[in-house]
C-alpha cells in the first residue's frame, strides 16, 4: 500500500533556506520530486502578505501556486515597533501550520515540514502521538544552520534542503538567457 504523505512549506523559511544555499525554488518540480514518494493527500503553502511593492513577486507566486495543486494559506504580515525605533515585520505561520496538520493526521501517513523553525517541534511530536511519521526537509549546511537542532532530532528523518537542489532549482527561463546573451 503506497504510503499517504502531505506537505507542509513554511513559505518564508524555505524560500530564506533555499537563497542561503545560492538557488530559487521551483514549486513545480519541488511537487513532483515529493510526488513520487507516496500518495500525495495534499500540499500546503504558508506565507504572510503586503501591500509593499516587495511582495509583488510573491503574489504572482501565490496565484501560481493555487491553480497548481498547492492550498495556499496567507495573513497580512504585520508591522511593529521593536521598542528601539526600529520598524520589523511578524512572518509566522505557525498556528497555521499546525492547525491544518492536526486536522489531516488521521488521513497521512508521512508528514514533510519544509522549515527548521524549533517552533514547529511541538506540532512534530503531536504528529507523532498521532501515528504519523514527520520529515523535516531543511538546512543545516548553512551558516549559521537553518534548522533548529531540537526540531532535527524529533522528527523521525532529515533531508537536507542542498541534497535535492539539481532536483527542485528553479531555472531561468528562455527570455532571460536570451536577455543575458545580447548583453
């Protein structure tokens, strides 16, 4: 019987992951990579959004995503005041995330989280109490390491974000390497 797996994408933690390591992500080939290892039940993208010109790209990105077989989640990300003057911006998806894993525990069997976030430990082991086996796909080749040691050593495998560049990098397309030549 193939094994019934979901994905869980941190949005903002695999895309900082994936630029540490010198590549972009292509969601496409990211899903048929993961595709082939059980019976897919579904593929979540979790991200916040703006109304700054930054998030542009990501919007496209979110349209993207949702006709091709990914259910996006999102929330306005929101600004504030650091107590130093400074003006940051709160990113995070976790209730989110562990919310809707809980909801289809009883319906997978293997759960990938795409996030070394130490935030996602307790979902991991609830996960686990559940009878689901949770891969933590991240990176530790990074510098400083993009994956919290405690969420590493509970999940049940660690995949290396690096290992599966040639298989997920998102390659320019045509236009820009005919751009890139008349220069």
């Amino acid at each position: 019987m193939m094994e019934r797996i979901a994905l869980f994408i941190d949005g903002a933690n695999l895309h900082f992951s994936a630029k540490a390591l010198g590549f972009e992500i292509d969601f496409k080939r990211l899903l048929a990579e993961f595709s082939v290892r059980g019976q897919l039940v579904r593929a979540f993208f979790y991200t916040t959004i703006s109304d700054s010109p930054d998030f542009v790209g990501l919007r496209s990105l979110i349209d993207w995503l949702d006709y091709n077989g990914f259910m996006v989640k999102t929330k306005p990300a929101k600004e504030y005041d650091d107590g130093e003057g400074r003006r940051r911006v709160k990113r995070s998806m976790g209730v989110e995330l562990a919310i809707d894993a809980m909801e289809i525990a009883d319906r997978m069997d293997h759960a990938y989280l795409f996030s070394g976030d130490g935030d996602f430990l307790r979902v991991t082991q609830a996960l686990q109490r559940a009878g689901v086996r949770v891969t933590v796909v991240a990176s530790a080749r990074t510098k400083p390491p993009l994956v919290a040691a405690e969420l590493r050593r509970q999940a049940d495998n660690f995949l290396e974000l690096g290992d599966f560049r040639r298989a997920i990098e998102r390659h320019p397309t045509h236009e820009l390497r005919v751009r890139a030549r008349d220069l």
